[in-house]
C-alpha cells in the first residue's frame, strides 16, 4: 500500500502534480492516435485515414489498408464523434468509440491496420516505451499489465471525446444572435432549414440525426465494386438494403469526396445524388446557397488545434 502511494506520488512529481487519469487518458489516446505501431507493419496510424487538416478524412475514395487491401468505404471525418449513438456508416452494433477502435486495428473486412490474431503484439511494443509505461500508469494504475489492448481502446475513445468543433462562423452566430456574414450563406441556411428540408436529417446541432435512411438515386455500383448493401451487411433484415447513417456535415467542406463510397467528388453533387421527394427541385443556384451555408459550418480552430495533432516527439505532454 505504501510502495504504491509513494509511486503515485513520484509520478505525481514527475508530471508536477498536473495530471490526472482522465487527462492521462486523453493524452495516452492522443499519442497512440498518431501511433503506426497499432498497424501490423508501423506504416499506419489511426491519423493516416483521419487526417485533422481534413477534420479527420483523407481526401480520397476509400483507403487501401497496411498491407494493400483495397478499402470498403469513404473515410468519415471525426468532427463531434463522442456525441453520436450511432457510430460508422452502417452499423447499428458498434455499441461506443471503445469497440469502434477495434475493427481498424483487428478488422479483417476490410483489412486495415492488419492485426487481426497479432494483438498481443500491441503491448509487446508500447511496454518498450518508457513514455507509454509513464502514461499508462497515470491513466490506469502501475502495472505492468495495465498496457493491454483493452487499455488501448479505452485510451482511444478518451481522446477521440475531446474532438469538439463547435467555434464555426454558424455557432458564432447562434452564440452571438447575429446573421451569418454573407447574403448567400444566410439564404442557404433559410433552404436549408425550409424548403429543402435537409435538416429532417442533417439535424442541427449536429447535423446530423444521427439514424439511417435510403436516399441514394441510382444503383449503378462504381469501378465494378461490388454492390454496398449498407446496413442489411449488419442486420440481414432485407428492408435495410441501401440504408446508411446520416453524415454529419460539420467541416464538410474539408471532407471531400463524399458518401459511403466516395463517389460525389463536390458538395453539389453530394447534394444531387440524393433521390429526395420531400424537397422541391432544387435549382442550380439554390444549390449553391447551401453550399455557401454548409461551408460556414467549417471550424478553423478545430483543425488547427494542437491539442488534435501530431504530438511531440518527448513525453513531456
Ligand atoms: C485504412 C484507413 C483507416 C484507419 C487506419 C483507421 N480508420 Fe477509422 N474509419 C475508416 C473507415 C473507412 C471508416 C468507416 C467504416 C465503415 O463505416 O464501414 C472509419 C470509421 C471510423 C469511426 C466512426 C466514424 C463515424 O462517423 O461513425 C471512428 C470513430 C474511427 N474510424 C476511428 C478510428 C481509430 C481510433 C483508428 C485507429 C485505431 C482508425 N479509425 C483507423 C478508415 C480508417
Ligand atoms: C432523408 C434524409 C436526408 C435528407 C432529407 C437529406 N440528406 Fe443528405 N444525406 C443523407 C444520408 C443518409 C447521406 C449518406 C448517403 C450515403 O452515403 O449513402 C447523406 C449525405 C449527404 C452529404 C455527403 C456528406 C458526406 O460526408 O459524405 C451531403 C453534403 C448532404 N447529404 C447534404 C444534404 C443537403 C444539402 C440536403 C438538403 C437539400 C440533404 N442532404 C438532405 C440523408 C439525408
């Protein structure tokens, strides 16, 4: 009992009495984001399919695995990712950003970061570093043991709860009751939120409801991809055939290409392709306004802020 308080105590010097284990998480989580040694080879980290200056995609159709494997679906961006009930874009069983944090590192469809069967190897490697075994002691107690993949997870999820945007040129005007800045973003908010209707499902303030829904026009699948039957892959109950989870549109200026399969290469033709009937038909220019209104709701300080990217070589937090 003794040992133990005078351990606390030194880490508690070492760290100038700072932190403590929930900082210790986020932080943990922090570094093991931008860590290659989660990927089978060290090619890959959480960050190199969410990347922040992207709000956390990659800005490309999919993205090919550690090892080669081609990618499933469009990388989703992160933006207020701890806030969502439901997590990736058809799966209604992921049940927390915890569990969410396995299927890329143990995942084998698609194949990303390749440890599948491998997993004790994580520990085996961040047990050498003297900053992870620092902060895994803060976070979840001293022992040895305490680096462990669940531990990994955990620490993931902490960190992924901090990814907050919330300062974009929209939330500035709800905090301070003023117009947005230009005519056009103010009339695309008036279609946005009135006749086009787009936030039934790219509900404020998320922008997102957070819920499944079909909305795709045409069926032609891409490059001979096979067809993505979206959430029946999860449930097999036929009528979930085609349906995907709404994305969120927070930063979605930055997160180019767009859908489940990446295949809209513009906000404008993410907007097309939807087969909606509850909207009047949306001319040109209209489509424009909400453009101008959707990139207001992009979030300067969120991809910006180092408390987000790439950490410090030393440990010193
Ligand atoms: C090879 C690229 C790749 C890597 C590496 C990767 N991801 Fe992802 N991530 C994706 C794709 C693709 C999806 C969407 C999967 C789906 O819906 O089927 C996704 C989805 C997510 C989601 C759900 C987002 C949402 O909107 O619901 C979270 C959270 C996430 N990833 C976190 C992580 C973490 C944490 C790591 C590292 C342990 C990681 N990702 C590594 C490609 C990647
Ligand atoms: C009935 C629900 C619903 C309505 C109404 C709706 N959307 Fe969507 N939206 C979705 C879903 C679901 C997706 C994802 C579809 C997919 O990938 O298969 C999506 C995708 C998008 C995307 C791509 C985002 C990304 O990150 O890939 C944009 C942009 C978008 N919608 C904008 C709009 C706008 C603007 C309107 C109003 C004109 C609108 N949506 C109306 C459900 C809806």
């Amino acid at each position: 009992m003794r040992t133990t308080l005078w351990i606390w105590i030194c880490i508690g010097v070492l760290y100038g009495g700072a932190m403590d284990s929930s900082e210790a998480k986020i932080e943990l989580g922090h570094r093991l984001f931008y860590d290659a040694d989660l990927s089978i080879n060290g090619t890959m980290s959480c960050a190199t399919c969410h990347e922040q200056k992207n709000a956390f995609t990659d800005g490309n159709i999919a993205h090919p695995g550690a090892l080669g494997h081609e990618g499933k679906r469009n990388v989703p961006g992160l933006s207020n990712i701890g806030l969502f009930k439901n997590l990736t874009w058809a799966n209604p069983y992921v049940s927390g950003l915890a569990q969410q944090a396995l299927m890329p590192i143990s995942g084998t469809n698609p194949i990303e970061m390749g440890m599948s069967g491998y997993e004790d190897e994580i520990a085996k490697r961040l047990r050498q570093n003297e900053c992870y075994q620092k902060l895994f002691a803060l976070a979840f107690g001293e022992e040895e043991e305490s680096i462990n993949l669940n531990n990994v997870t955990q620490a993931l999820e902490s960190f992924q709860k901090t990814l907050i945007s919330n300062d974009s040129l929209y939330d500035q005007k709800i905090k301070n009751h003023q117009p947005l800045p230009t005519k056009e973003a103010q009339e695309g908010e008036k279609l946005f939120f009135g006749a086009a209707k787009c936030n039934l499902c790219h509900t404020a303030p998320l922008f997102s409801d957070d819920d499944f829904h079909h909305v795709q026009l045409h069926k032609l699948p891409i490059d001979n991809k096979t067809e993505d039957n979206g959430l029946f892959e999860a449930t097999g109950k036929v009528k979930d055939r085609g349906f995907f989870r709404t994305p969120s549109l927070r930063n979605a200026a930055l997160t180019a290409p767009y859908w489940h399969d990446g295949s809209a290469k513009t906000l404008i033709e993410a907007i097309q392709q939807h087969n909606l009937t509850i909207n009047h038909k949306l001319s040109e220019k209209e489509m424009q306004k909400i453009v101008a209104f959707i990139q207001t709701l992009n979030d300067n300080s969120f991809v910006t802020n180092p408390k987000f990217g790439k950490p410090s070589n030393d440990c010193t937090h």
